[in-house]
C-alpha cells in the first residue's frame, strides 16, 4: 500500500473517529482505524463494535492494499505534520511509513484481517434532511438525556415519524432525564426520500454527540433504519449506530394538554435574567424563584 494525500483531507476523518476509537477496550484493534487504498480513493473506516464511521477521500493511490494504524497516534502525527501533502505507505512487517522529503515517521500497523466486519446496510432507504434543521434538533434534546447507564432507556434520544391526518409530516425528538422532558418537532418535505418507521427508536447519547461531528459542515444528509442501527450518510462520509434496545416511556402521559396560563416574555431579557441570577447559584442552591405579576416577572 502506498498513496499521497492532502494533510487536510485525512484530518478531517482521523478527527471525526477520535470518540470512536479511543474508548477503552479489550478488542485492542478496535482503537485502530483500516486505512484501504484504491484506485483514486482511500476509505478510513473505525469502529467500536457499537459504532462505525467510514470515510472515503481522494487520494493518488500508487499501491493498492489495506493495513490497521493505531488512530490516535496517526491523528497526533497528521495533525503535527508541516506539510500540506503527506505520503503514506506499508513497509516490511505491518510498519507504516508517514514521510515528505524532510520528515519520516514509522509506527507499526495490525493485520487488516482481523479488523471487526463493518455493519451491512446495503438496500436501506435514506431520507434526505438539512444539516441545519438536523442539528438544531439534537442540541436542543441533548441536554435533557439521562447521563448514566441506569436505565438505558433514558440514556438516548428517541426518535419517531409523525402523520397526523391533515397535516404536514414531521419528524419528532424527545428526550428526558426522569426531571426534564424535551420534544421538538421539523416538518419534512415530501420527495426527498422514504423514511421507514414503524416505531420509535432510541438513539444512544454517544452516537448523537458522532452524529453532531459529523453535521458541523455541509448543507443536507441523509438519514436511515435498518435493523437495529441508525444510519447517517453527508457527502462521502458514514456513520452507522447501533439502537438501543427497549421502549422509551409514554411521554404524552406527562405532557399537559393545556395550560391555565400563558407568559410571553422576551427571549433576550429573560435568558439574560437566568445569567445574573446563575452567578450566586450552586451545587447545594441550583434553583431561582420566579415572581410573576401583572406585566411583570
């Protein structure tokens, strides 16, 4: 295997599976990525048998073949490296030679065979969805989702399709940590694709915060379920989540249909009112009491 490529293109990936390869594990392969060099591309794909991300980047490939590289170290190494260009190529016994005229790394490789089997997603219906839309949905759930494992069901974000009769199609995301819930909805145009779902699922918190990684450029994506997994695809990049298994709570029970009362207060002042207040808050004292009178709060 050898190639050249441009330091800012394989940047870009090796960055996105940081959180993917550099959890602790007792599969050690499994903190490596398998770099593939092919014709005119390179695919770097990751995985931590509960995640997979995949990444396909322009390269000129002189030697075609496949090795296992320890992530963080060839993230370290590109992200120092001076040059623009980058050569790469596999060496006797798994080493991997990182080079330009001035500087040589080596660091040893694994065997690409025993690299985990990607997830097969092949016939899955994608639906197509603004970046924009994506993301502000997930940052506004994610802060409500349960931050342990406690009970896995609480430790995602479920996602779900609305058909009401009469009205636009939405998607839906609703979150909750036992004290809070959250739930949002985007109306979706027709024609941009099926988006096949019987049920709600639960997208586990890790996967989310990928996802966002992985929407922070770009104008639309694509999105999908197959089996137990949830699929993201944006230009020539994949990720693949696994679902989590069980049933999130019926929160309809706990929504009130109707308040008895309605407040409108500018956006603005009252956020800026929570920071002044937030400066004498604390671990022991979280809360502030809200006083409300006629045109006043």
């Amino acid at each position: 295997m050898e190639f050249k490529i441009e330091k800012g293109i394989i940047l870009d990936a090796l960055t996105k599976v940081q959180g993917i390869t550099g959890k602790k594990t007792s599969i050690p392969i499994t903190s490596n990525v398998l770099i593939s060099a092919k014709d005119s591309e390179v695919s770097i794909p990751a995985t931590d048998l509960e995640m997979a991300f995949n990444a396909v980047c322009v390269a000129e490939v002189t030697k075609e073949g496949s090795t296992a590289v320890p992530s963080r170290k060839l993230y370290e190494i590109v992200r120092a490296f001076p040059s623009d260009t980058l050569a790469i190529k596999e060496t006797d016994n798994k080493w991997i030679q990182i080079a330009d005229k001035n500087i040589e790394y080596n660091i040893v490789g694994m065997e690409p065979n025993d690299f985990p089997a990607f997830p097969e997603i092949e016939g899955v219906s994608l639906f197509e969805i603004g970046v924009d839309a994506l993301r502000n949905m997930i940052n506004k759930k994610i802060h409500s989702v349960l931050g342990d494992e406690g009970r896995a069901q609480l430790s995602g974000i479920c996602f779900e399709s609305v058909i009401k009769k009469g009205e636009a199609k939405k998607i839906r995301m609703v979150s909750t940590d036992g004290h809070r819930l959250s739930k949002i909805d985007c109306d979706v145009e027709e024609g941009k694709g099926d988006l096949k779902l019987e049920k709600s699922v639960i997208i586990p918190k890790s996967g989310v915060v990928e996802v966002l990684k992985l929407l922070e450029k770009g104008e639309t994506a694509k999105i999908g379920f197959k089996d137990s997994n949830f699929v993201v695809v944006k230009d020539n990049e994949l990720l693949i989540i696994r679902l989590i298994d069980g049933e999130f709570p019926d929160y309809e029970m706990v929504i009130p249909k109707q308040g008895k009362n309605a407040m409108v207060v500018s956006k603005a002042d009252f956020l800026m009112m929570l920071r002044r207040m937030s400066i004498l808050s604390s671990d022991k004292y979280p809360g502030v009491r809200f006083k409300i009178t006629k045109g006043q709060l």
